[in-house]
C-alpha cells in the first residue's frame, strides 16, 4: 500500500515565538480512514494547515501521494481536499457559485465544474439551496457546504478539521454514512474531532499529538487495548451511606444512588457483579463512564503533562 | 497542461470579481456616475463657463480627461483593495491558498477584476461627458494604453494596500489621505503650467499628474508633461509594483502565519 501523506520532521514555530510543532513525523496510507486527535492547542490545526498550505512551516517535509508540497505544488495541492474548523467561504456568495469557484481553482472549466457541482450538491442535501447566499444557510448545512466544496475537485485526500462539530446528531450520524461511503470508494481520510466516539467508530489508524509532538501512533484496535481498566457507572436500587469494598476493585460513590467502578480489563465483569451480591447491593443498569477511547486519551494526554501542571 | 489549468483558474477570479460588482452596482457604478454627473454640472457648465479657455480649450472639455482618469483611479483601486481585503476578512482567501494556483494566477485576476470595473466606469462616465461636451480622440493608441496602465497600476495598489490592511480602516486611511489629495492635486481640474514655479515642480512629484497629462494628451492632443517619458516612467513603476504584490503573495505576508 502506497502513501498517502507523509511528514517528515515537520516543525513550526510562530512569529510570537510559540514552537506550535516540535518534528512530527507520519505517514498515512492511501485509503486509510485515519484519526488525528489531541487537546485543544495540541497542533492538529497546525498541521492541517501545513499540509493544506494555509501555515508556513518552519522545516521538514510533506508529501502527498509522493509529491513534496514545495516542489511538485500543482501535482500535490490537486490531490487534497480540506473542511476546515471554521466557516470561510464567502458570506455574499450563493452556494452553487461557490463550488463553481472552487472548481475552477482547481483549473476544472465550468461545464464539468456544474455537473460536479450539483453531483455533490445532490449527495449532501443542498441543492435545493443552490441560489441562497451561504450566510442564508443553517450551521448544518455550512458544514455540508464546505464538505462539498472540498471534494468538487475529486481529490484522493480529504482532511476535515472537526467536521461535525456543533452539528446535531441526527446529521452527524449522516455525515459519518457519508464518510465511510468516500472512504470505501477509496478516499484516504484524515479526521481530527474532540468527539472520541466518532474517531473510535470511524477510523482504523488514529495518531494522538500533545503539545506538538505524536505520542502515540497506531491502529485503533491496538491502542484500545492498551486501555488496561475501564470506569462503569452503576445506579443502584437502594441508597448506600458509603462506598463497599470490593476487592481489588476502585469504587467510588458519586452519591447515594450512584457507585463509580473501575475494573481491570483482566477481570471478568462477573466478578464485579458477585462482590456486589455478596454485599447485597442491587444493580437497576450500568454504563461505562466514559467512551473507551476517551479514557485511553485523556491518560494519554494526562501523562505528557509536566508534573503538577494542568490545563 | 499547467498553462491551461492556471488560464482557467484566472478567468474563475475575474469572473467572481466581475459578478461581485456588478451585484453590488449600487456601491460600484452607481456612485461614480453621479459623482462626475455633479462634476460636470457644476465645474464644467456653472463655473466653467466663467472660467473660460484652459489649455486652449473650454473647461468642460479640459475637465473630461481629468474626472475619466480620476474615475478609473479610484475604482480599480477600490475593487482590489475591498475585495481582496474581503477575502482575507472572511477567510475565503483559503479558497484560493489551498488550491494549486499560483501566486502569480491569483495576482492577475485581482488585477484584471480591478481593472475591469475600472475600465467600466471609466466608460460610463465618458458617455456622461457626451452628454455635456463633444470628445474626440486624437491619439487612439496612446489613450488606451495610458488608460489601461493606470488601472493595472491602481489594482495593484490597491492589492498591496490589501495585504497590508489589518482592519476596515486601514482600506479608507490610503484612499482618503493619499490618493484622492493625489488626484485634485494632479491636474485634473486646471494645468499645472497655471502654478508658480515652485509648486510646479512639486506638483511633477505626483505620478497621477502624468497619468491625467497623458490621457489628456490622447483624447485633446494638449500635455504639461513629455508624454514619452511618462508612458515609461509608469510602465517602470507599474512594474516595480506588480513585483513587490507578487513577492508580499508568495511570501504570505498579512495572509499566512
């Protein structure tokens, strides 16, 4: 399998003196559906914004498809589409000239430009807003507009910034079908987002940045094994004054009603649920406390802080 | 392959520009048509016709090459610097950043967006004047291409002013402090010959006086000014400024981090 994006020792450092990226280096396959996560200020917007030469970088290279960034421009640039984080198109525009535009910056004539246009204009329910000015259009429907825009030059690269945020569910939940319909007709996706349910339900690869480095880089199902203790929350049928002791288990009461468990990925549940019945307590439902991704990350996240300093 | 690409990409710039101010032709063209509809009510008829002869001419027809010119300033200029200011404001600027275009692509089209409508209103007010004056055109060649420079020149002005702005103010401070002092003062509305010594040769500092003797030149045949020697000093400064907005683009100067 060939690549389809490649970093190599990719720096940044801003004018105020911020060092944004510290060498990140990665490699993403083609026809990967690929997870870039981290905390807010991590560098993920950075680095998109390198690869989609909105940022400047201080040093190293990019690669799309073999073609570095800064000697094969043309041939490298085509190859990429990019939703970013924040609306910017043009407010005053209608949304079917937009995508004309974009087209034809991508030297597309504007007889295959239209059809284009309405193909995906089509696909991601906007047509009908074709003549409306974009500023007319609701949150959702922004966000489909740039989805469109970035793929009326067909590119075999598709980055989105945080794409279904602010979206509601029932369109992100549409938005995700959509994605895994580009990616199975063979688009390479890199997708940052702070929802870890999505990354975790979409992407096979996921690479996690912090404070502009990679600290981890892998397959999801890899790195979710890494996850040695997951959190369940249990709503309990009566209330406890304080928290059972269970062997070899954390248990936290949250209150009366409510018992916080962490149980290692080593134990079965069972376990849990006979100390449980020994005690006499009863269990009306459970849940987990956090996405097993979420967990992983913030651990992740928490051990790369330097010590006694936070967020 | 590339050629071809970059044409297609250019004429997608000039045509949004185009459609930009034709849609908002009440901000664009409007304006300037009743603007030097005034001008030649009130300098060329009222208070023309108690000024008589300037240049060997009657004063509206002295006027009219002047307020053409002035026109063509201020609206290819204007075009630029609002509209790419606009894109950077919006950030629909990363539309065009993240494409394969190249610097020099989107420069052009910026340019020839602003000198489009600087063209267009330079001919809407030119069929007003018919409407005040009789106009002939003495020297075809050296009108059109006068007229075009200035444009280019202004566009890109205009677009450097653009990269600089960092907010709405600074695209009025160089429009109002510079340029429209620029224009009235650049012989628009009488001949710097008219001037005592010294302030005539102050008044050869202003390149727009060049612009205007020259134009004026094409249609009435009358200069203050060598008409060679200007055509060449704009054709050297309009270089000079295409190079320094092409250097300020690729560089990402007020636009990239």
């Amino acid at each position: 399998m060939s690549a389809a994006l490649v970093l190599r020792d990719v720096r940044k450092t801003y004018a105020n003196g911020v060092e944004a990226l510290k060498g990140i280096s990665l490699e993403v396959q083609a026809g990967d559906f690929f997870a870039l996560l981290g905390p807010n200020g991590a560098g993920k917007s950075t680095t998109i914004g390198i690869i989609s030469s909105l940022v400047n970088s201080s040093g190293g290279s990019v690669e799309v498809f073999g073609y570095d960034l800064d000697r094969q421009r043309v041939l490298a640039k085509q190859r990429v589409g990019v939703v970013p984080q924040e609306f910017n198109f043009n407010q005053f525009e209608k949304v079917f000239d937009i995508l004309i535009s974009q087209a034809g910056f991508y030297g597309i004539p504007a007889g295959r430009a239209a059809e284009r246009a309405e193909h995906y204009l089509r696909k991601l329910g906007l047509w009908d807003k074709r003549e409306s000015q974009s500023r007319m259009l609701s949150g959702g429907m922004k966000r489909r507009l740039m989805i469109a825009r970035a793929l009326v030059h067909e590119p075999d690269l598709l980055i989105l910034d945080e794409p279904t945020a602010g979206v509601d569910i029932e369109l992100r939940r549409s938005m995700w079908d959509f994605l895994i319909e580009l990616n199975q007709q063979g688009k390479t996706i890199i997708l940052t987002t702070h929802y870890l349910e999505e990354a975790e339900s979409l992407c096979r690869r996921i690479a996690i940045i912090d404070r502009g480095q990679i600290v981890e880089n892998t397959d999801m199902k890899s790195l979710l094994e890494k996850l040695d203790v997951e959190t369940f929350v249990l709503d309990l049928a009566e209330p406890l004054s304080e928290a059972p002791s269970l062997e070899g288990l954390e248990v936290r009461l949250r209150d009366a009603r409510t018992l916080e468990v962490a149980v290692p990925k080593t134990r079965p549940l069972n376990d849990l649920f006979v100390a449980l019945g020994e005690k006499g307590i009863s269990v009306l439902s459970m849940r987990n406390k956090s996405n097993r991704l979420e967990e992983l990350f913030l651990r992740l996240v928490e051990r790369n802080l330097p010590a006694g300093g936070g967020v | 392959m590339n050629v071809s690409f970059q044409w297609v990409a250019f004429s997608t710039i000039v045509a949004k520009e185009i459609r930009r101010f034709v849609r908002i032709w009440p901000q664009t063209l409007l304006p300037p048509a009743i603007t030097m509809t005034l001008y030649f009510v009130i300098f060329g008829n009222l208070i023309g016709s108690r000024i008589g002869d300037m240049g060997g001419f009657d004063y509206m027809q002295f006027i009219v090459p002047g307020l053409v010119m002035m026109s063509v300033i201020q609206n290819s200029y204007g075009n630029v610097v609002s509209s790419f200011y606009s894109t950077k404001f919006q950030r629909s600027i990363e539309e065009m950043l993240v494409s394969p275009m190249s610097a020099t692509t989107i420069l052009l089209g910026y340019i020839a967006g602003g000198v489009a409508r600087g063209l267009c209103v330079g001919v809407i007010v030119t069929l007003l004047s018919l409407f005040f004056t009789h106009l002939q055109v003495q020297h075809i060649l050296v009108t059109v291409l006068v007229v075009l420079l200035t444009a280019v020149l202004f566009a890109i002005a205009g677009f450097i002013n653009a990269i600089f702005a960092n907010k709405f103010d600074d695209v009025a401070i160089i429009p109002t402090f510079v340029l429209t002092p620029l224009t009235y003062l650049g012989g628009v509305f009488y001949s710097i010959d008219l001037l005592p010594e010294f302030w005539r040769m102050v008044s050869l500092l202003n390149p727009v006086v060049y612009m205007v003797n020259v134009f004026r030149y094409g249609l009435l045949g009358v200069s203050d000014v060598n008409v060679v020697a200007s055509l060449a000093a704009i054709v050297v400064f309009t270089g000079g400024l295409f190079f320094w907005a092409l250097w300020l683009l690729k560089r990402g100067v007020g636009i990239r981090h």
